[in-house]
C-alpha cells in the first residue's frame, strides 16, 4: 500500500491510496458536498490498476471525456477519471 499527496485547483491537500493490488482504494479530502460536484486533482500516481464494477454509465461517461475511470466508490458516489499518463485530472460525487 503507498500514498501520494495531491492538491486541488485551491490548493487544498488530498491523499490518493494505492492498495497492494495496484487499485486505487480511497481519495481522502475536502470533497464538495454538492451532488454532481466536479473538481481537478495535480499530482502524479505510480502505475495502478482499473477498479472493479465501475458502472457502464460511469465508463461511457469517462470515455466520452477522453478519460479512464482510476477510482471509483459506490458506498459514497466518487469517482475520479485519469488521462491514461497516471494523473488525476477530475473527481466527481458521481456512481
């Protein structure tokens, strides 16, 4: 398991877990309450794995962005799409 420290456009400080699979397990931070609430994430992860049972709609969604779903939580609607080069680019309350 290994941690990485991200920012937001605002500078508020997220930390993105990589579990022993290689799988994103939790982005911690200040996310928006708001439904439906987007927000950019800089920082770069090491290689990591696809999550399991994303929705269909949550990866036509990311597609249609030109993004691959990197993290996904059904227990609390996040989702975080990447751009393939191990960034996060966006995070959204969204399952």
């Amino acid at each position: 398991m290994s941690s990485h420290a991200f920012t937001d456009a605002e500078g508020q400080a997220f930390e993105v877990t990589i579990g022993v699979t290689g799988e994103i397990t939790d982005v911690v931070g200040p996310w928006p309450d708001t439904p439906s609430a987007e927000f950019a994430l800089r920082g770069v992860l090491p290689p990591h794995t696809t999550p399991a049972g994303v929705p269909d709609s949550v990866r036509e969604t990311a597609l249609a962005r030109g993004l691959e779903v990197c993290f996904y939580d059904a227990v609390n609607c996040r989702t975080c799409f990447c751009d393939g080069t191990g960034r996060i680019v966006r995070c959204a309350n969204m399952c």
